[in-house]
C-alpha cells in the first residue's frame, strides 16, 4: 500500500517544490524554458542509446549479462521485451514504455518552441522519431499521427480566436473512442479476421479482458465506486503474500479504477480536462507543449499505459503543465507615463 501511495504522491510532490522554489515571473520563465531544453537533450541522448540497442542488441545484452530477450529485468533492473524482429530498444530508461513517451515529450517540446531553428531542427526532429519508430511503442505512434493530424487543422485557423479549441475537442473525440474500443470487444471482433489480428490481439483483446475481470471483481464486492484499496492490485510494491489479489494495472484508467473507484477516475478525468480547457480557452503564448502533453495524456496513453508507473515522464508532464499554468500569461502591460513637453524657448515666462 505505501509503495503504491509514494507512486502517486511523489510526482505532484515534485511539482509542489517547484511552487516553493519559483516566486517570480523572472524565475518561472528561467525554470520553465530550462526544463523544456532538458527534455529535448535528454530525448537526443536517449535517441542515440536506441539506434546502439537496435543495431547491436546481442553486444548490448552481454554487457548487460542477460542471454533471455523476454527477461523481466532481474539483477539488471532492466525490461526487456523483444518483437520479432528483435529488441524493443529502451535506450536510457528502464523499458520501451518509459524511453518512447520521453521521445514523444521531446519531439513536442522541439516543435513547440523556437529553441532551435533551421536544419539543426530538422535533423534533431529527424533522429527523435527514427528513435520512437525503434522502440516500437504503438502508443506514441499513434500519438504522433494524431499530434501532427490535429497540429495541421489548428495551423490552418491559427489566426482565428479560440482557435487552440481544437486540441480540447480532439481529445474529447479520440478520449469517448478509446474508452469504447478498451471497454468493448466490438472492435477487436472486427480485427480479429484481418491481418490486424496479432496486433489487435495485445493491445486491444488483453486489455478488454483485465479491465472487466477488475471491474467485475470491484462489483463483486460492492466496490465499484470506491475501488478496492490502494496495493489490492497491481504487479509491483509489497510482495505476494501481503496482497489479496494481482493483476496487472498496465492503464492509468484501471490503475485508478482498482484503487479508488469510479469517483477517483471521475476526479482525474475531470480536472484533467478542466485544466485543457483553461489553457486552450486562454489562448497564450508558450502553453502549446502543456496543451499536446494533456491531449496525450487523456486522449491516446490514458487507456494503454499507466502515467504513474511511467517515471520521469510523470514529472516532466505535470511540471510542464504546471509550469504553463502560472507563467504563460500574457505580459503585464505597463501604464505609459504621461510625457512632460517642455516649453520652448520663444515660450518660456521672462522670455
């Protein structure tokens, strides 16, 4: 139970310090466009780790003293999954999960600033999605097709106002179809005969399945709108002996589910959204990269992974979005001091 509850508190205690630590526009800004520059680099590091992992993967599991391309991390703390044609590169995280979401957050924070410019862009664009296409992350595949699709409509009504609406309502669109396609074996039917199938197979079929043998589980015991506990469930923290159940909590939606009911994804989902619309409503300068990481967020990875689990990505998302919300403001404007004329000479008493 304690492990479980540090997973969820310590990211927003990490946003909390920021609070403490930025006390003027000056700092929030300085914080703000250095964290967004950490990203990008780390992104670029974690990139050229990934292209190693991919093209010499045996040479990359010696060193690691692992022979099993499915082992779990063991002594090496490491997960390793493979597909069939070859390792699902983690570059400089601990999984695949971990190492695409941070290139996605990376290749945001590139296009959504003016921190690089002209080729170096380009090429740094160029080697952040090679990276995110090795490490075979369907998630952020799919995220960046939406990401680049809704991007082009909102560049096409920039200049009209309110115009950043089209991110909330493209999250609430793709949020009501994931949560049919993941609550439902419909779509998974219509797969099922299709060269699809293998793919639909594990990312659609297995999550239908854990996520009504939770459900179903919470309304066996009454517990549908409370959830069954924080640690109940879950594949890691306190060991076997000390749960009463395990099963996996691989979305942020059933890990929520599983630990505090419908009302807690009631909160989340609300205030998540709550917060997309103050910062597209408000239309200001620099909160784009806070706009794409909320549509992410809740639209794409809300039903597939599970942000909690997803360390530092946590952080860097809710410090960013955090960080938008109190420095992307519109500058103060200034009163204009009211200009002293001078008299002229020809006007001067005496003259």
């Amino acid at each position: 139970m304690a492990y479980q509850i540090k997973n969820d508190v310590v990211p927003f205690l990490f946003v909390a310090a920021v609070a403490f630590i930025v006390n003027s526009r000056e700092s929030k800004e300085h914080i703000y466009l250095k964290m967004v520059k950490v990203v990008i680099i780390t992104g670029m590091i974690n990139s050229v780790f990934v292209y190693f992992e991919s093209a010499f993967s045996s040479l990359f599991m010696s060193v690691l003293a692992i022979d099993d391309m499915n082992n779990a991390g063991g002594a090496s703390g490491v997960r390793l999954d493979n597909t069939l044609w070859g390792l699902r590169a983690m570059g400089t995280m601990t999984s695949f999960i971990n190492s695409g979401t941070l290139i996605f957050f990376a290749i945001v924070c590139l296009l959504e600033t003016k921190l690089y410019r002209g080729w170096k862009k380009l090429v740094m664009f160029a080697m952040l999605v090679a990276a995110m296409v090795l490490t075979t992350y369907k998630t952020t595949l799919l995220a960046i097709a939406l990401y680049f699709g809704v991007k082009a409509v909102y560049m096409l009504f920039s200049r009209v106002r309110g115009a950043k609406m089209i991110y909330f309502f493209a999250t609430v669109v793709v949020f009501t179809a994931m949560t049919y396609v993941f609550n439902s074996m419909d779509v998974y039917n219509k797969l099922a005969f299709t060269r699809y199938k293998d793919v639909a197979y594990n990312s659609i079929y297995i999550r239908v399945l854990q996520h009504a043998d939770i459900i179903r589980d919470m309304e066996g015991r009454g517990q549908f709108y409370t959830g069954l506990g924080v640690g109940v469930n879950g594949t890691s923290g306190p060991s076997e002996d000390l749960k009463v159940n395990s099963k996996a909590l691989d979305s942020t939606y059933i890990y929520i589910m599983s630990n505090y009911g419908f009302i807690g994804v009631f909160i989340y989902v609300s205030t998540a959204f709550l917060i997309l619309l103050y910062l597209c409503l408000q239309g200001r300068e620099n909160d784009n990269i806070a706009i794409v990481l909320l549509f992410y967020s809740l639209s794409v990875e809300f039903f597939t992974n599970n942000i909690f689990a997803n360390f530092p990505c946590n952080l860097v998302m809710y410090t960013l979005v955090y960080l938008s919300m109190i420095y992307c403001r519109p500058p103060v404007v200034r009163e204009k001091k009211t200009p002293v004329i001078k008299n002229a000479p020809g006007n001067m008493l005496g003259a």
